[in-house]
C-alpha cells in the first residue's frame, strides 16, 4: 500500500480517438516545486503536439515516463509528493507505474468512439459525442477545421456534460457539398437542439447566427475568436490555406494559426493535406472564402454584430481570444457587444488548443451562470 499523499501526474486524453502518447521533453525536474498551471511536459500524440500543465501544486518527486517512449491514456507518467512521503512509497508507485506503461494499451480500448452521420438539409454530417450526463454543449469548429480541433477540450467537458463536436458541411467527414457557402446553410447543418455553442472563428459566426434564429434552443454563446464583428482579417491566410497543395505551402500557413509554431508537426500538416484533396474540398474552401471575404477586397464579409444585436440580450454571451492571433485580430473582442470577455496570454487563433485548460474554464463558468 503506497501512501495516499501521492498524486499521480496521468498522460491527458486529447482527443476521443487518443491512446498514446509521448513525451518529447520534460519541463520540470525531480525535487521541483510547481503550482496550478505550470508546465511540465512536451507531449505529442499522433495529431498535434502540446504542453502538459500541472492539476495540482506540490514537490514533483519522480519522473516515470521516459522521453520518447510510448505511454497510454491516463498511464501515470510522474509523482508529485510533499517530503513526507517516503522514497520506499515513491518506488513502489513509480514501479506500478513503469509496469502499466510496458503493458501498453490494453485490448478493450482499441476500438475508439462511435462517430455518427445525421442527414440535415440533404446533406450527411458526420459528429462525435461523449459524457452522459449534464447540458448539451455543441463544439462547431472553424475554416478548414474539423471535430478534431476540439481534441484537447472535448473529453474534458465531456466530464461533466454531454458534448458534440461536428464537421460542418465542406469539412471533416461531412457531405463536401456547401451550395452558396452562405452562414445560413451551415447553420442548418448544426441541428441545433437547446445546447450551449461553443464556435470557433467560421464556427462562431455560425453559432451566433443559429442563436438569432432559433434562440429559444440556445442555452448560451461562448465564441472564440469568432468571425464577423470587425472588417480586418487576414486574408492572406485564408487564400493560402484554400490554395496550397504541398506540404511546403501549407506548414507555414497553418503556423500562423498559432502563437507557439511548434504545434504544427508533420502529422498535422499531412492529414490536412489529406484532407485537402478529397473529392470536393477544393471547391468548398474556395466557395468559403466568399462567405468570409468581401467581393473584391480583404475584409470580412459576414456581420456577426448584427446577428448578435438582433438577439437583444436573449442569450448569454462569452467571447475569448488568444492576445497574439494573427486570423483576426484580438481587438476585436471588443466589439462583441455585452459579452464576457477573455483575452489570453500566449495563444493565437486556436486558443482552444494553445490554452485549453483556460479556455475550458471560460466556457464552465459560462454555463454555470447561465
């Protein structure tokens, strides 16, 4: 029996599909102190990399996972303990540790989540859920993304709510046909039914427009770095992103998204290029841009503040944005009338993937004062 003083440092779930894995470098040491929210490890899975922050404060007292080595979801991977603990306790847990990690996945969870297809408008829509119990919360994600971009916020809120992350039409898995591209069509293919949206970017316009028309299904609005309320945009990232072909074009656009390039590994950049010569993307991103463009110039097109004034207070209303964004500029955060703000340090369009911690907070204490 080890003590229970013992806190065990786990390898996070980012993503329902994740089952492994591994760290590329630790940040801390044994023998040092951390609080809430520091870092502690580089961590890269076979979608995106990211950095491990700290649940809880004390003296991390064993590095068990090695750098490099495969390690499966909720594996211990280090041991925070005050200096009380033995070090005859602190084997016996990194020793049970170690033999969890060699044991690798187990077979019970290979098989991954169910992911659905509703038809909406004529159209399949392809979303994945999880959590059982609590408010519906709606993931909509922005241009060129997909439900993944949710991977490090969806099985968090999934502890406490049931949560949905969809490919809009054009997108993921989803019917490639968008028609005129017009925010009107992607609003029918959320199916809205008495959530709180969270949308992102293209996926905040969304969100706000499906709000003014069916507010009545709408618990509240959290919206990250949403489109429509401020003409700059950068529309040099949108035409480079609807134009590149190889992994050379595309890695340097998709490292504008971030404040931290480094997340943008290899297997990023490849399975959006997968993504990208499927049957029919092509045509729906370059049909996109004239959603998000004006004809013939490099502002935004779409008018989120109308659609949100026109609700007239009905819903409740959080907007957050990473401070170094290079989509659309933070300022504009401003100009989201009546919404709680957050604006966050070190986060660029994807706040949500480069803060997830933060974010996942703005949107909790959303729902809970709704």
């Amino acid at each position: 029996m080890t003590d229970d003083r013992i806190v065990a440092v786990t390898m996070p779930k980012w993503g329902l599909s994740m089952q492994l894995g591994k760290i590329t470098s630790w940040i801390v040491t044994e023998g040092d102190e951390v609080s809430v929210g520091d870092e502690l490890a580089d961590i890269e899975t076979d979608k995106i990399a990211g950095t491990l922050e700290a649940a809880d404060a004390g003296t991390v007292r064993r590095l068990v996972a090695r750098v490099g080595e495969d390690v499966p979801v909720s594996g211990t991977i280090a041991l925070i303990a005050p200096a009380g603990v033995s070090d005859a306790d602190l084997d016996a847990a990194a020793a049970q540790a170690r033999a969890v990690i060699e044991a690798g996945v187990p077979d019970e969870a290979a098989a991954g989540p169910e992911v659905r297809t509703a038809e909406v408008g004529g159209r399949q829509i392809r979303y994945a859920g999880a959590g059982q119990d609590g408010d519906v919360v709606l993931l909509v994600h922005g241009y060129g993304g997909d439900r993944n971009s949710w991977l490090f916020l969806h099985e968090p809120l999934a502890a406490r709510h049931r949560v949905y992350a969809l490919d809009l039409p054009g997108h993921g898995t989803s019917s490639k046909d968008v028609g005129d591209g017009s925010v009107s069509l992607l609003v029918d293919a959320d199916g809205v039914e008495r959530a709180h949206l969270v949308g992102h970017s293209l996926g905040g316009a969304v969100a706000v427009a499906a709000a003014a028309r069916h507010p009545e299904r709408v618990h509240s609005l959290i919206l990250i770095a949403p489109a429509g309320f401020g003409p700059e945009i950068n529309a040099g990232y949108l035409r480079g992103f609807a134009d590149a072909q190889t992994r050379r074009e595309l890695k340097p656009v998709v490292g504008q998204l971030f404040a931290d390039e480094s997340l943008v590994t290899r297997q990023v950049v490849d399975d959006l290029l997968a993504y990208k010569r499927l049957d029919g993307v092509d045509v729906a991103l370059h049909t996109l841009l004239g959603t998000l463009l004006a004809e013939g110039g490099d502002a935004q097109r779409i008018d989120s503040a109308a659609a949100l004034a026109a609700l007239g207070g009905a819903v409740p209303v959080t907007v957050v944005w990473g401070r170094a964004d290079r989509i659309i500029p933070a300022g504009q955060a401003g100009s989201v009338a009546g919404a709680a703000s957050y604006v966050i340090d070190g986060a660029g369009h994807m706040a949500h993937m480069e803060r997830p911690a933060e974010v996942q907070a703005a949107i909790e204490e959303t729902i809970a004062g709704r």
